[in-house]
C-alpha cells in the first residue's frame, strides 16, 4: 500500500472529523482576532464598532473553550460510550492528523510542478518539436 493513502476504518474517519474541526476552529480563531484588531484599529472611538471588536474577542474565547473541550471531553465520551479504539482519540493523535491534513493541503503546490515535469518527458507540447535539431546520430 502506498504511503500516500490511508486506511478506511471508521476510528480513523472519526479522527479525521475532529482534526478537520480543530483546524476550522482554530482559522475562526484567528479570524475573529484579526477582525477584532481591524475594528479596534477602524473603529474612531465610535461605540458599536468597539462594541463588535470586544464580541469578536469574546467568539473567539468561547470557541478556544469548545477546542479544548472537544479535545479533552470527547475520549472520556467515547471510552463512556464503548466506542471501539477510543484510545486514539486523544489530543496528541488528533492535533498529528490535523498536521497531516494541513500538510496535505499544502503540498497541492507539487501536484502542479509533479505534472508539469511528467507532461515535459511524455512530449506534452510544453515544448516546441517542430524546431527540434537532432545529431547525426539520431534519426527520426
């Protein structure tokens, strides 16, 4: 089996749902300060728009709260309920998957070169035959 595919089981899409949850939460995290920052910075002292910094603020403790309950509540849940494999659930194994899936996504980067320099060796008209000069040595 290669490297670059996991197996399907279903411990290990229930890790994969929390990992894509942490990372959601996280980049509305650090949406919410950044929106907090702009408001603060935009706001001339006007009273709803600090108003709204201060709530943006308060969204993104609440959801830092709720992380930190789904990574520490859900293996105690799970280990309740007799779910199989409740052991992998823990933070560590969750903020790993979280890293793979960031990972992955970033690597779409390759993709794009990985195809181009096949395409380049398959003679996919990234290049121009027409004017090709051979040697002596080889003929067509």
């Amino acid at each position: 089996m290669s490297s670059t595919y996991w197996e399907d089981t279903i411990s290990n899409i229930i890790l994969f749902v929390l990992a894509a949850l942490v990372i959601l939460i996280v980049a509305g995290c650090i949406f919410s300060f950044i929106r907090a920052i702009f408001f603060f910075i935009f706001s001339q002292w006007k009273e709803e728009k600090i108003k709204k910094a201060w709530n943006s603020i308060r969204y993104m403790i609440i959801w830092i709260f709720l992380t930190a309950a789904l990574l520490f509540l859900f293996p105690l849940i799970f280990r309740r309920i007799w779910i199989a494999d409740y052991e992998k659930y823990t933070a560590k194994n969750i903020f790993a998957k979280a890293g793979t899936i960031l990972s992955s996504i970033f690597e779409i980067k390759d993709v794009i070169k990985d195809s181009q320099e096949m395409n380049k060796y398959n003679w996919q008209l990234y290049y121009d035959t027409n004017n090709l000069k051979l040697n002596d040595e080889y003929t067509l």
